[in-house]
C-alpha cells in the first residue's frame, strides 16, 4: 500500500496554525513561562533515562493542538504502520525501509514481500558476533601469524558517518584495536591513514552497499596494492572482508566469499550502521556493546511506535521544528551535544536528515511550494559557544537549537561535569530570557553601549536530558532522530528514503574524468571548460 498523500499546506490545521502563528509570532516565551507556573512540566517528557524538556519553545497548549492535529491529518499513524510492517515506502526505488528491523528481537516478524527477514539478519549477526570474537581476541591473524592490532574502515556518506560518528561517540567503551575511516576520494586522505598501518596487522573492512562507489573503490584498490608490496594475493583473504549487497563485484575485488558480510537493499546507506555497516562498531567496541546500541534503538522504535502522540519524544520534536521551518522561516537547525565524545554527532546528522528530507517534490510528484529539510549544523558545547554562539544569541536568525547532554560523567571528574553542565543549562536559559535594557542598565553599561548589550531572548532550544551516555543510549538517541526525519517528510509529503540529487554530480564527474584521461569530449559551460583546461595546463 503507498504512503498517504496529502498536501500540508491543504488541511484544516495548517490554516490554523497559520492562523495561530499571527498571534504567536512577538509573544515571547518570558511571558508564557510567568503566565503559567506549571509550563516546564507540561512541555517535558521523561521516558527511560531520557527527560526531555521542550517548554522553551515559542509554542503554546494551543500550537501543540494544531500540530498533533496536523499528524492526525496527514496520517502519520497509517504512515508508522506501513513503514514497521515492511511495506514498500520507499517508492521510488521500490524498496521497503526496515532498518527497524535490524535492532528488533530474534522472535519479531519483519517481513518484505511475505517472507520474514529475522533469520537471516541474525545469521548475519551470528557472523559479526563470530568474527568480532576472533579479530578481538587474537585469534584471526594477519598473513604472517601477529593478531590485529589496526581496523580501517573504507566507506563514504552512510558506509562511513553512521560507524565512524559511534566508534568515536563509544570512544569511553574501546577496546585495544585502533580504528581509522578512509572516505574522501582525495589522495591525501588514504596516504595519511597509510602511513600509519603495518600490513601484517591491519584489517581492511571495504563497506559499500552498491560496491560501485567510486571514492570506495579508488580508496580500496590504493590500499590494495600498497598492501600487495607486503604480502601475496592469498594474503588478501585474512586481511580484506567486505559488507554489501553486491556479491558479485565483491568478489570480483578478490574477496574471499566467507568474508562477505551481507546487506539488504530494505536498508537505506544513512540509516544503515545497525547492519553488518556497524561492524567497525562491533570491532571497536565488542560485540555486546553493539548489541547494546540496537537494543536502544530498538526501545525507541518501540516508544515511536507504541506512544501516543502527545508524549511522542520523536513526533513532539518533529512538529516543533516543523512549526519553526514552515511558520516562522527558520531554515536552519543547531544541535549541540554536551559531550565531546558527540563531536562527529551533528555531521552524521546532516546526511541522515539533509539527504531524506532535502526533496521538493512531492509524494504525488508535484513541485511544492512550501519549504521541507531544514539545514542541520553544530558542534559540541562549550567549544561552539566560544564559536558560533553569538549569532545565534545576537544575530538576526531564528536558529531554534536542539541542547543534549549527559547527567553522569564517564570518568567521573565532578568538577568538569559540574562546570559543563552549569553551561549547558546557562546557554538554554540565556537563549529563553535574554537580557532587558533594565539589567543592562543595572550592570552599569554606559548609555552608548546599551543597545549593544541587550539580548533579545526568545530563541527556541530543546533539552535532552540522558542519564549517562552509553551504547544503550546512544541507539536510543541516534532512533529518535531517525524517527523525527520519517516523521517530517510525512508531513511534508515528500519520499524520504531516495537521493537523486547526489547523482547528477556523480555522473558529471565521470564525464570530466573521461576528458581528463583524454578518451572523451564533452560540451560544457564556459565557466567549466575554462576550469578544465586550467587543470589541465597546469598539472
Ligand atoms: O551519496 C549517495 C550515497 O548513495 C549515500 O546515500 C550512501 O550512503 C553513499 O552514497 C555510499 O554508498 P555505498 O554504500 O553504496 O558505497
């Protein structure tokens, strides 16, 4: 059965939100907060270990009203359902999405075109779990009988920032094996990682669903044949395994067939580190952390799935930023974890959410006129209040920022954890409140200064709360924004889970490459062919 479609801006709530938005658009929230003593806990859901408080947002019981009724309008439930029971959602490539599927108990029954997919994702998992054991426990050896010491992951977009943003997010729970993530086509890249590896205790993890990716492919062979200088082609087989759904071109790399590990093509690339993707993950950290991460998500698959909407984290942070995005103009989003360990957080975030939703066309294939992704950014606090902050305070943009922290330090340092968190709070509070002329004027600012001292406040932010971060939550968090982007593009009526968009390039580039190997003419723009031939001249 296809996804409903319905135009947003055509139903019943839309018009009253905008409606709404009129008179809520110069209420500021200081005023809502001393309306209403209560407001922090009405705009706050706690679940698990999460407490997630939303109340400093320029929303209102009434805003809430419409935007739940906006879900109900565009179906969002029968959306949830087809998504969780495997029907093909994904219509433009004609796939189911079922990356839910992956963290779901053995006993589940997940099924894609009437057969059910659990054995085989746990045959798969049996396999990481095999091998996971070996590599990390010295068993697997390298060519010349030393146990791995070095990891490297060679993937771009989804076969790299989902692993790579979790091996450094689960950095605390490491074990002895280095890890390193080989994406950009630039040579520089693969060379730096090169130069520190010895070939006889490495192993290479090749992950490509397509296996057609060029920058994995070019990266692959140029560590392939800078590992032939060491070891012989049998060699290959103990050091190089592969994750893809395309047997044939794996093996045609030269892997040895036990050593590839399955994908499905019901799993989209940014939504796929919980499959055999994840198994840097599984090295990194062992086996039952990475089980530890699906069991987390698949608790937040649960709580989206199950939860009414009201108390929904995914679907409440959704319609907020849809609320933002379509009504106030806001085109960007912030997210800022308080944790160093999320430094890499954002960047994998801006695949997942900037890729599914960045469509403007709609689920019936007309052009829309309203806007849909929003532009995700950010960094870790406190570096980024050192950075970008001031704009966000001062600037003239309405950048409404999603705050994440921990409760509990992993090395327990009381004194940083307490410094940090009085930061996180600090910055939400300064963002609600901002600072009047009065207080400008009783911290005795001369009157040329005054204007430039005040802050306006007003600026929306929400607080996730975790009580410690660990593999368990880090799945929990990773599901919740996977959630809130299914959720968005059903509003916005658009298909989440293509991306035409980056392939015009790709195609593009093949054609200049062709010229730069002098086997082909192409017609260009003037702009381009000027560019191309400079390159040429000069190198
Ligand atoms: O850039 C487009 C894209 O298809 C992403 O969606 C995907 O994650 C990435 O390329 C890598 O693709 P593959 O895993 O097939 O090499």
């Amino acid at each position: 059965m296809a996804l409903p479609s319905k135009n947003p801006t055509a139903t019943k709530s839309w018009k009253q939100l905008e409606e709404h938005y009129k008179a809520m658009q110069n209420v500021h929230m200081k005023d809502l907060f001393a309306q209403d003593s209560t407001r922090a806990n009405k705009f706050t859901i706690k679940w698990d270990d999460f407490y997630v408080d939303y109340s400093k947002n320029r929303i209102t019981e009434e805003t809430m009203t419409y935007l739940l009724q906006l879900a109900d309008e565009v179906k969002l439930k029968e959306a949830i359902k087809s998504q969780f029971s495997g029907e093909v959602i994904n219509q433009t490539e004609g796939r189911a999405v079922l990356h839910t599927a992956l963290r779901a108990p053995k006993n589940a029954d997940f099924k894609v075109d009437g057969v059910n997919v659990m054995p085989e994702i746990y045959q798969v998992k049996q396999k990481i779990e095999n091998f996971t054991n070996e590599v990390v426990n010295g068993s697997r050896k390298g060519f010349s009988g030393k146990p791995f010491t070095d990891v490297v992951n060679i993937g771009i977009g989804g076969s790299d920032l989902g692993p790579a943003m979790v091996v450094e997010s689960l950095q605390y729970y490491k074990n002895h094996l280095t890890t390193h993530f080989v994406s950009n086509i630039d040579g520089d890249h693969v060379n730096e990682v090169i130069k520190k590896l010895n070939p006889e205790t490495t192993l290479f993890v090749i992950v490509s669903k397509t296996f057609t990716t060029q920058e994995t492919l070019s990266n692959a062979n140029t560590i392939k044949d800078w590992f032939l200088k060491s070891a012989d082609e049998s060699a290959i087989a103990k050091h190089f395994v592969a994750v893809s759904t395309n047997i044939k071109n794996v093996k045609a790399f030269g892997i040895d067939e036990n050593n590839i590990f399955p994908m499905w093509d019901w799993v989209g690339g940014r939504f796929s580190l919980w499959s055999a993707v994840g198994l840097t993950i599984s090295l990194a950290v062992g086996y039952p952390n990475f089980e530890g991460l699906l069991l987390g998500a698949h608790k937040m698959d649960e709580h989206f799935k199950n939860e009414d909407f009201k108390t929904n984290i995914p679907v409440v942070l959704a319609l907020i930023s849809v609320w933002y995005n379509n009504f106030f103009n806001a085109e960007s989003e912030a997210i800022i974890p308080y944790s160093q360990y999320l430094s890499q957080f954002a960047t994998y975030l801006q695949q997942g959410i900037m890729e599914s939703n960045g469509k403007s066309v709609d689920r019936n294939g007309n052009l829309i006129d309203y806007q849909t992704g929003t532009i995700i950014w950010g960094e870790p606090g406190t570096n980024s209040q050192h950075a970008f902050f001031q704009l966000i305070h001062q600037g003239t943009k309405l950048i409404p920022a999603d705050f994440i922290g921990f409760v509990i330090s992993l090395h327990g340092n009381q004194d940083h954890q307490d410094k940090l968190t009085s930061n996180f709070l600090a910055q939400t509070e300064a963002l609600l409140n901002g600072k009047t002329e009065a207080e400008v004027k009783a911290e005795g600012a001369s009157s040329e200064l005054l204007p430039f001292k005040i802050f306006e406040g007003n600026k929306p932010t929400n607080t996730i709360f975790i009580n410690k971060l660990s593999p368990e939550s880090l799945g929990k968090l990773i599901a919740m924004y996977e959630h809130k982007i299914f959720v968005q593009g059903i509003i916005w009526n658009i298909f989440s889970y293509d991306q035409f968009g980056v392939e015009l390039g790709k195609q593009l580039a093949t054609k200049i490459l062709q010229e730069l190997n002098n086997t082909a003419t192409n017609k260009h723009d003037s702009s381009t062919q000027n560019l191309l031939n400079y390159y040429k001249h000069l190198s």
